[in-house]
C-alpha cells in the first residue's frame, strides 16, 4: 500500500516539485497540498494522511502550530519538517510540537525519500546537517530556560500572535478563527500580560524572536 503524503508549503513551485519527483515512486502518494499549516491540519482531518512533508515558516499558521495540532488530532500522522531553517529555535520547535524528521530543502531528493520510508517505519529521521543541532538543543536536560516565555501561551495564544504579528486586525483573526472579536481581544490581553508586553510591535519581535512567524514567507 503506498504511503499517502500531503506537502504543507506555501511556495507553489515547492509543492510542484516534489510533487512530481514522488510521482516517481511506486511505493508513495501525494493525496493533497496546503499552503498554509491551517490547510495541512483541515487535510489531515479529512484525508488521513501517513506523512505531512511541513515547511517550518508559513503565513496564517506555521509549521510549529500545525504540528502540534496534527500530532494531537491526527496521532497516526507523521510530521516531517522540510525547512530553509537550520536555526536551532525552528528545529527545537519542530521537534516539541511532535514532527519524527527535519530535513533542510537543500538536501538531496533521495535523502527525503529516505526520511519518508524511515518516519513510515515508525523511525525518525534527523538530516546530517543538523545533526550537530539536535544533539545540542532537542537532547538537553528539561528545565532549560531557553523558549520559555513561548512555552507559557496556549495553542489558540500562539495562532493569534502569529497572525497579529502578521498584521491581521482583531476583526480579521476573529472570522478566521471562527470566534467573537472580544474573545480574540481577550487573548490578546491576557497574551500580553503573560509575556509582559505592552504594545503590537513588541509582539512582533517576540513572534520573531520565538519562531512563531518570520514575516519572510
């Protein structure tokens, strides 16, 4: 049975691709494509994927957040993240939020199809890349400081920073998110206060900062 993909990234020419490249291989399907990580989690509900191949940096919801929902709602689907990113904040957050592979995109096609067949095996799959990145960060003791502020907000809290941060006024987040104006601006309150943040461009930088958004995408 072949292993049945959805690509999660919001460049069109990536997703064309690797779409054709895995139309090559007989034992892997490519059954949707999302341009944002909202759309791979709307996929994944619907479709059942095996794999979700997730770039890291997305507008709307990153990789990150997705992950974590997909992981969460979707447990027999693996995440593989397919980043321009080597930074250890990408490759630490990918990992948290449950993804079983990080490659970079300028890794060989062949080393993908690797890491498709390994994480379909149960296995994960780390580039050679940053591997030395992994060890460093994924591996430490618990209790490390670093990416603590982040870890304070909840899944909804993350969303709404990331599309504030995007520019997104209070009224375009609350249709997005199918909630009232005043629940997004209570979050964004108590968001706020969490992180001792007093205006939208401190936001910004801390959504940055964190991973959260890139604002290059």
């Amino acid at each position: 049975m072949a292993i049945k993909i959805i690509l999660a990234d919001d460049h069109k020419i990536t997703r064309e691709g690797l779409l054709n490249m895995l139309e090559d291989e007989p034992d892997m399907k490519v059954i949707g494509e999302a341009e944002n990580g909202r759309r791979a989690l709307e996929l994944c509900v619907t479709n059942s994927p095996d794999i979700v191949i997730m770039d890291v940096t997305m507008p709307d919801m990153n990789g990150i957040s997705a992950t974590r929902r997909i992981t969460s709602e979707c447990p027999k689907t693996k995440v593989i993240a397919l980043s321009m990113h080597s930074d250890k904040r990408f490759v630490r957050g990918m990992f948290e939020a449950g993804a079983s592979g990080y490659l970079l995109k300028d890794c060989a096609f062949e080393e993908l199809v690797r890491a498709i067949r390994a994480v379909s095996n149960g296995q994960f799959y780390v580039s050679p890349a940053i591997s030395g990145v992994v060890v460093e960060e994924i591996l430490k003791q618990p209790g490390a400081k670093r990416g603590l502020r982040a870890s304070v907000l909840t899944d909804r809290e993350r969303e709404i920073v990331q599309l504030l941060a995007e520019g997104k006024s209070t009224k375009e987040i609350a249709y997005r998110l199918h909630l009232s104006v005043k629940t997004v601006e209570t979050h964004r309150r108590r968001t706020m206060e969490k992180l001792e943040l007093r205006s939208i461009a401190e936001l910004t930088k801390f959504a940055i900062k964190e991973g959260l958004t890139s604002l290059e995408s």
